[in-house]
C-alpha cells in the first residue's frame, strides 16, 4: 500500500503515519520526492484494507497495491477452475449452454420448453421460481411448486436444473432442488446471502451487479468461498450505463480479464444483456469467441405470452439454429460445444 | 401504453396485437400515421406491464404512458407525507439531522459519539450493527452487542436510532431495537426484504441503490407500502457514475423531483455520496438548499481509527459547525433545523 | 409524436396543444384514457423535434415515435452500403483490418510497422499525424510530416491510409493525403467538423463518442450524409462507465444494433476499447462473431517506447497471430478475412 | 510515479525498468514487498506521463502520485482566481447570474429577455448565435447576425454578453462581439479550439463535457492556460449517467471539489443539468449552498415557442422570484448577489 502525503506534511505527521502502519505489523519504506513523501507498507496489506489512513488531514490519497481477494486470484491457483454441475463440466474444454424460460410458469410450458433446449443440444435447464421484479405487481414466481416442476423436467430430460436463490430463509428448499443455485444480479452484494450459499455443498451461479466492477464481482466470490464453497461460476449479464437502445450494457471484455484475474469459470448471458432477443445469437456467438466458457440464454415457446422478459426470449427453433452456429464459433476458437 | 408497429406490419397483425389488448380488458385505438401505425391501449396499463407485447416480431416498441407506482405517488396523496421516528417528524418544516458513526465498533465510542451529536443540535442517532462490507475481510459489525449499545446510546441522550436490516433472519431482533430501519442501497432491490419491513409496524429508511432509477426506487418503495407499511422515507445517497474522484456522484437532483413524482419524504446522506470528509458540508448545505427534508451525515470522533469508511467522517467539532451553517439555509429557504 | 397531458389538464390546454400541433402542418389524434388525455401527433414528426411542446406546463412528457434520422437509416436503404476505400471495400462479405501505430512518431517506425501490417494481411494502414491528446504536455503529432510519411509508407505497400482530422482549418491538407478521413469519438459532435467532411468526397471513418448514444452516433452520420456524403463508416472504440479496470467498456451489441438500424458499415476498435493489449485479439475476435465489418487495432514494433497508447498495442507477432485467428472465426460466421 | 511488477518479475527486468526511469531523468527508488516489487520514480513524473511503462509485460500497473495539470492546480497559486468579464468580477465575493436564451432567435425577443434578465438583476447575458444541435434538422443558430443582436442588447441594458464559439475558423468574429468565450460541452476536449481561445485575450467560460472526469476538465483548462490565457471559468452542467428522469446529472459535488484542486472559479448550469424547467430554481439554490461562484440560467419569454431546450427555459418571472431566493441563500452562505 502506497500513502501519498500532502505537499505540506511535517516529519512529525510522517512520524505519525510510520507509527501507524507499524502497529499493523508492516514495515513502512519512506520515499522523499521532490514534491511529495510517498510511504509504502511493505508486508500484507489486506489488514491496512479499511484504510482510515486517508483520514488523516495531512494524507492525500491511498494506493492499494495488491488486489483485496485472494481466493479467488489467479495466482491462488493458476491453472483454471473447473466446476461440476450434477456432472456437466463448467470451465473445461468445452462451453456450456443453460438455456431455459425466464421464470417457472407451469407445468406444461415448462416440459416443453426443457425438450427443446434438450433436443436443440443444451447442457443444464435454467428456470425461476423465486422471481426478483421490479414491480410488486408482476409475476413473483411459483416458488416450491416452480421448483418441483424443475425436477420433474430434470427427470424427464436429464437435463441439470439452475434457479435462483433469494433469500436466506429459502436456502433449504432450493438447496432440495437445485443442482446450480444462481445469485442474481440484484443480490450480488447481499452478503449474507452469499455467507448462506458459501456455507452450502451446492455449486453456485454468481452474476455481476448492474453496477459492479469486476473487483467487486471478485470480492463477492471471496464471500462465497472464504465459507469453504470454492465452486463458483461467475456471470457477466450486462451493466447498467447512459446507452437505452439496449436493456443494459454487455460487458465481454471482462470475460478475458476474468481471466487474467482469476481462476474461476465465466459464462455471459446475452438475454439480459441486451433485452432483446434478435440482438441475442450474434452476442452469443461474440460471448465465445472472447473465451467464455458458457452461455445463459432465454427460451421460450410463445415470448409473448411469457410471464416474465418475453422481448429478450428466443424461440425454440431461433435457439437451435444458434447452437448450430455456435458449434461452428466454438471450433474456431479451439473449443466444443 | 403506446404499441408502435413496425412499417411492414400487416392488416392481420394489427388485429392480432387488439386481440391481445382486449384480452386483459382494454381498449385498443388505433391510429394509422404516415409511416407506421400506433395502437393506444386505453384502461389500466398496470396489467400490461410484464411488456411481452414487444416480443410480437411486428412491434416496433412498446411506450408506457402512466406511472408504474400508485401508493408512492404524489397523485396518490397530493400533500406530502410526514414519518414520525419515536416522537421525531420527517417531512415536515424542520430539517430532521440523522447522525452518527458509520459502524457500532464498541460502547465507549458510540456513546461519546451520542453526546456529539446530541450537543450539536442532531435528531436521530445512526450507527450500523450489521454492516455490508464490499470485502469478507474487514469488520463486519458487532450485530446484536451493536443494538443494545444503541438502545443504550437512546436511554442516555433522547436521540431515536436508525440502524441497518440486512437479512430477513435478522428482521425480529432488529425491529426489537431500532425506532427506523434502514434498508441500505445494496439492498434497494431485495424485494424479499422488502416486502418483510412492509409488514412490520416501524418506519424505513429506503436508501436508493447505487445504480437505481428514482423510477424503480419509488418502485421499491411501492413493494414497502404494498404490503401496508406506507412510512417510507428515501434517500439519495450517490449513484455510479464514471467520477472517480468522489465516492459517488450525489444525485441531489432527484430531491426536487422525487418531490413531484411522490408525496414521500426525502433525504440525503453526503457522506456516502461524496466518501470525502471535507466534501460533506458544502453538499449538506446544498441538499437542504435543494429541499432535502434532512440529512444522515457520518461522525466519528476519531476518524482515522474507524473500522469503517473513516475518511467521509466528521469530527464533532466539523459536524458542530455545520449545523450552525445548516440552520441558516434551511432558515433561507423557509426551513427550521 | 406522442403528447401525454397532465391528468389535471383542461379543455382548453388540450384544444391549444392541438392548435399547436396543426400549425406545423401535422394531424392531431385525442385519445381520452381513463387517467390522461394523450395526443398524437400524424405526419412527419420531425417537424416538432425541437420538441417545444414539453414546455407547456400542462404536458407531462412527449415520446417521440419516428427515428430522427432519415438517411443513416436502414429503412432508407435496406441492403446494406458497402463504402470503398481506395479499391478496400467495406461492409462486404470481406472483413476489412485496419491497422498500425496509435500515432505516426518518426517515418522510419512508421514503414516497419506498415511492412508488418502488410506482412500479416492487414487491408488498410492506420496512424496519426495530428493527435487529440487529454494533456497538452504530451506528444501532438506530426502534423503534415506524418501524412507524408503515411503516403510514402502507402507507396511501399500499396495499404490505404486512414488517420484523423481534428480541425476543419486542416481539413484540405488531410484530404490531400487520406484515403479514409477519421473523425475521433472526442470530435464526433463537433459539427461543424462533421458538415466540412460531409462536403468533401472522400470516405468518412466516424468513431462513436464516448457517452454518446447510438442515436447520437446515427444522427452525427446523418449531419454528414445530409452535406451530400454517403460514404460512412461507423466505429465503436468503448463508451466511458464506472468499470475502470479497462480503459472503456467495449460495447459490442452495438455491432448487430447498427445492423438493425442503418445501412451503413460498422467496424470495432478494441484497442481504444479495452486499453489492455492482452485483451485486444480476445475482443477482436468477439468483434467478428458479433458481425462487425472490420477493426481497427493498434500495432507498433516496440510499445514500451510508443509516445501514445503504448500499453494497448499489439506487436506485430501477436498482430499475425490474431490475423490468423480472425481468419477463423471469420469463416465460422461466413465471412473472409 | 510508481510503478507495481507483476510477482514473477525478474532481477533483469528490474534493472530494465531502472534504466527506463533514469533514461527520463529521474531516479528510481526500489522497494521488495512480500509479493511484489514496486518502484518509486522521483522527480517531475509528467515527463513520463505517456506512461508506455505499462506496455512492458512484466509491468503489473503504473500508478500516478502527482497531478498531470500544473497551471490550473490550487497549488499553483494559493489564493482563488478573480476573471473580470467586461467590468464584472467572476470569483469573488458575489455570485455571478448568466442568464439568457439558449438561442439567439430573433432581434425582438432577444431584447425582451434581455430587459427581463436585466430586471431581475441579473450580471450577465447569455445567448447562443452558433448552436451545437444533435440532429442537422433542427435551428443552429443564426450566426454574425445573432451575434448582432447580443450586442445590440448589451448596448441596451449594460450586460456584458457570453456566446459559445464552436469552430476555430469562427473564432474571430466571436472576439469582436462577446466577452466572455463560451467552450461547450461538447467541445471541452476539441483541443485545437482549446488552444485558439489560449491565444486570445478574452476570458473563457470552459463547460464539463458529459463524460469527463474533474481531471480532465482541468487538463481542458490547462491546455487554453498554456497558451497563455489564464482567465478561464470552469463550468459544471451535469453528466451523462443511466437516469433518465433528468436530461443529465448535475454534480455539484465537483464544486467543491474544484474548490480544493483549482484556483478557477467555478459556476454552474442547471437548466442543461436537469432539462426540466422546475428543477432549475432548487438547484441553482444547491449550487450557490455548494459554493459555486455564478449561475448560467436560461429564461425564455414563451419557453413552449423557444427554437430549442425550450422545456428547461424559466419564465421571466420564474427567474425573478428565483434571484430573490438565491439572495437569500447567498447571505446564508456569506456571499452577496
């Protein structure tokens, strides 16, 4: 950690800021510039990461020098996580493809919809139960009875179920069910709800908050495993910004950053990316040639008549064509699908 | 609702979109324009706001004409609604001063702080219990011990307390203790928690989340009233922006026109909104200068040993100050404090 | 256009808006709703795009229905144009790589990097001889010397040139030496730059600003395409939001948007972009699935020692390596390269 | 400046980045942390302010510790600048109202509003003969006429007269009418417009362009300082961010900030920072609490005839009651009107 003092500091305030880091047990290197005395804290600045330092009257500004997660780094384990959903492999060879309505809306829609991912070559049924809307007065989701209708299309098609987890106090019936337990965008930052999932035996599903930054992103996933889950599957699902041709802002650039930055596996959704599902197939298909290692994607039999998102559902048919396209994306970029 | 159509939209296409209409109980009117044909549905739009018209491949865009939100309206009560926190009035005449430490980090601090705040001319005692902190490492607060310090911090100086509620698991032993719940940004969207605090009998501070519309804040307050709480009171607290060199951007704005749109009370918190001590003053004054009907300010009689987000607090004396400059704004624009 | 009244407005205000709407030669359409009263507005509404109406105190908003461009759209000229620079054709099935250093710094590393553009299949050279830099203490180009030095590197190798014009005082000197005419994302509102390169008969590279809408984007197109220049290119470089571990967020579904509502080219510029050149072929690639119509990427010999941009040039062994990779990706979706 | 290698850094390539440093002049001052190496680089960091450090690929990050603006800088001189606009002090003790239409439209209503301006006691009048406008359809102003007019109307009434100047090729006949040289927004970063008005001999008023940072506002300022033109007036009118409900977000937390990086004086727009006429009067309250130093305003005799922004233009009357109540809050503040 790098402390910037004012150009005006006196020794005694050097003095001071010295005492300080060394009651943290870490060694402060003093720097006089020709303008500013810059002081690193040389050992492990994690403990210094609440930095009151830049309360001090006479500081200028604080410098991390080291990332604030550390589970979750590259470097904690730098060949790349792989993750296994009930059998279907996240972060290997080859990209995975959760595909599914929006919400759980009953039965029949619902087996439906699973047939046809299945058959367009889809590897995990994703679906809603606990459904978080803008509005209280929208669609709020089936609950137990959503996710039952999730097993029963697991059943059918051996299809792996991913559904969202919303509050603490559900954590045991969606555990029941689930075999990938998603923590929306909206709970990305919920912390206690990433201690629950952290603390559980089930892999989880973890996508960005609206406006997240990647470190931040990061720094949920620490939650998570700094509770003993290492299985985590990031997601980047678009950023909120000024641009309102599109429902957010697809961020793939954070696919090779994620990357670089850590070991875990990364998948996009272009559903909520865009809002729009004509705009779908080709960020699917960019999704992957920038590396991720899979995708989330909106299907719907009749879109409109979805309970929930039907402008960003691809239909059955619009969806298998884009798992042919994707194969061929796929093997340009050294992977399968 | 508007329903524009595409310009290629057919004769059968138009009846198919009036069925649908029809079919939640409107009424369609159709207008041929030079280029494109436009269909009003007339009635409650409310019903139509899962929007899957825009799934219709022939839809061009679908535009929403009234609000989302009902009870948060101004429409709804034209006068402005008053909160009353254990005998203290928000949304009145008097500019209402919430103020206090960021996090509870012990009993000695917290009621040196009290006394600060009560000498200095404050309403409403704040202090975090539980704190989401955006890393797993860093103090996470002092939960129920932090709760019965504020209830003692109370018995001691008068001052109602505002604290955070975090996790429904949390909702019974925090309503036990604090006169205002706090429902923090990260949160704003946690509709579970949401709906939990709008069957509770105390009154909520809703603070708008970091990359939230006013649109879906008042929407989020709706879910609050919905379930029969209706003493909601927001605050703006900074937004995301690309600035990095504030916190936050402070959105005071959405002061005068949360004051159109809603008859609730609101507030602003320049703490957070800025992250820098010496910011929060001048946008203090400038909330009230704006309409604000109060503040929530950060004080720590220590800053640069506060485990949490020292470098936005005021010292005693600085937040001293600034209720005397406080009192004469709020007097310039017809306000007391 | 779509006039949506106050629900207080009277008989009165709505008979004086419809005047007004009358007056500009338009038809005006009442539809009373069960809450407001709204109005349409039949005929070419961008006669009321100065949207004037919005400021009578009794209209609560006004939505407008058409696309304010006219001649940028694709329903001006439904296949797409195909823009030639210098016998390189753009927006065909070929994808087009522009490519070469951020600036032009000296004639001998231009022509090595130009050799290695050419070397490694690039179609067109890039470079800048007058360079917008944030700080005016930092290197501001050649001037005319670099465009001399892009001809004769165009002589050796028989590349196009494309580079930037920032004045319109120096607008005849660039048209003496570009075969494309850049106008960069600080400049794409500078109008009366846009309405002097709409005059001229040269082809026109209009990168998108970076918080600019892709309406405004479109609509910057249009200025030039309204002085009687058709030849435009459109370029997305990353638009500005709160990530800052990139250098912009590269806002690819912009590529199959532009698809959606113009004709003209599209082409990506991942180097701006990600700032980061690990993550330039990644994006570049992902630019490609998603149906960009060509790149511009930055390549210098030796990056460390690059006056501008340095930390996001590719050399030219990673630049073949990707040119490779592109190849492929291009014929998964296809294309050639 | 300090420079962060990544962990795997090597003892040659330590060395490499010494040499680098020393190359420019400066010393290197090296610091072995427990996981990484960081190295100092002392002296004026600016001269490696192109930073191609970071292309080195054994380069982790470069950070900063000094300011890149120098002549704008607070440090650069102590004591608030004062700018004199034809007799009026921009800076000191009073606030200074610009106020006017958006655009010159006519000679008529250009002195109407004028007088209107004059009467309500404000300093100094707005109106733009050159318009930058989104669309090329719309009026963009009406050019050395308009300017004509302006003063013809400060003939009248004694207001000096400010007008933005769009195109270096129009610079001089701007010279001869205005006083005060108005850089828009969207040409804060057209940098050959920036160092024209350096090299004039009129004081410039320098708008925030909607995506910059406060940095780069004062790198804009910088660039006309270096000219030689010291009299520059900074100018907040709202950013672009993902709310929608306002035309921009007005951040008034950059005055002051400004205030505490820069000697310039600071003013701010509310009519462009919110879009919406009622929102003008409480924030241009909140700017004078926030410590601006002046006020542009637009006033319209008939806002819903106005050529453009009409629905952000206050009546005549709106404005005078507005100067009564920003006197108020001025002496609240210690300052005069």
């Amino acid at each position: 950690m790098i402390i910037v003092l004012k150009p005006d500091a006196t020794e005694a305030e050097v003095a001071q800021i010295i005492r300080k880091i060394e009651s943290f047990g870490l060694t402060a290197h003093v720097s006089k510039g020709t303008e500013r005395t810059i002081i690193g804290a040389i050992g492990d600045e994690r403990v210094l990461q609440e930095r009151p330092l830049e309360a001090f009257p006479f500081v200028e500004k604080v410098l991390p020098v080291l990332k604030p997660y550390k589970l979750a780094s590259r470097e904690f384990k730098p060949e790349g996580s792989v993750v296994k959903v009930n059998g279907v492999l996240v972060g290997g060879r080859r990209v995975v493809v959760m595909a599914g309505p929006c919400a759980v809306e009953g039965r029949e829609v619902l087996l439906e919809t699973a047939r046809s991912v299945r058959a367009a070559g889809g590897h995990i049924l994703r679906g809603g139960a606990y459904k978080p809307r803008t509005s209280p007065y929208t669609f709020q989701g089936l609950g137990e009875e959503g996710l039952k209708f999730l097993a029963e299309a697991r059943r059918e098609t051996g299809l792996p179920i991913v559904t969202e987890l919303m509050d603490t106090r559900e954590a045991s019936v969606v555990y029941e069910y689930a075999d990938l337990i998603q923590i929306g965008a909206r709970n990305m930052q919920n912390f206690k709800l990433l201690k629950e999932v952290g603390a559980c035996r089930k892999p989880i599903l973890l996508k960005r908050g609206m406006s997240s930054t990647v470190k931040e992103l990061l720094l949920a996933a620490e939650y998570i495993m700094s509770e003993g889950n290492y299985d985590v599957i990031l997601c980047e699902r678009g950023i909120r910004t000024f641009e309102d041709a599109t429902r957010n802002t697809l961020d793939l650039s954070v696919v090779p950053l994620i990357k670089r930055l850590s070991h875990l596996p990364v998948i996009v959704d272009p559903s909520h990316g865009t809002g729009k599902w004509d705009l779908v197939p080709p960020m699917a298909l960019a999704a992957v040639a920038a590396g991720a290692d899979g995708l989330m994607v909106e299907v719907h039999p009749r879109p409109e008549e979805a309970l929930s998102d039907g402008p960003q559902a691809l239909l059955p048919m619009t969806f298998a064509k884009l798992m042919g396209d994707l194969g061929k994306v796929a093997a340009a970029v050294g992977r399968t699908l």
